[in-house]
C-alpha cells in the first residue's frame, strides 16, 4: 500500500469517526428523554427518570431539554 492509499484509509477513517461523534453525541444525549417519552406512554411509569434522578443527571438533563421542549410547545 502505497503512502497515499495509507493517507487516504486515515482521512475516510477520521471521516467515520467525526460522523460517528456527530450523530451518535445527540443521539446519546437525548435516548433518556426518549426512553422516558415511551415508558410514560406504554407503562405510565417514571423508571427512566427516577434512574436519571439516582444517577444525578436529571438536573442538567432538564438544563439541557428545556429550551427544546418549550419550542416544540409552541408549536403544539
């Protein structure tokens, strides 16, 4: 393998990477959102969110979903 083909592999590869980072960063971020929104539907329970609670994320989770939440309201 030629040095450009290594160079190449290396940049598609860093490319994957940042893609993984970018969608995958949100995704994580917002799962225990998502992950309470269905349990409160199918079971009418807050498992999800007294977890968060117990682990101490809930606070800056709530930081983070507030201003989000209240621009999906307006559009309710």
């Amino acid at each position: 393998m030629s040095e450009q083909e290594r160079s190449e592999d290396q940049g598609r590869s860093w490319g994957g990477a940042l893609a993984v980072l970018l969608l995958g960063l949100p995704l994580l971020l917002f799962l225990p959102l998502l992950l309470s929104l269905i349990e409160h539907q199918l079971w009418k329970t807050n498992h999800v969110e007294e977890t968060c609670r117990d682990l101490g994320i809930h606070g800056l989770l709530g930081r983070i979903y507030e201003p989000i939440i209240s621009v999906i309201q307006k559009f309710i």
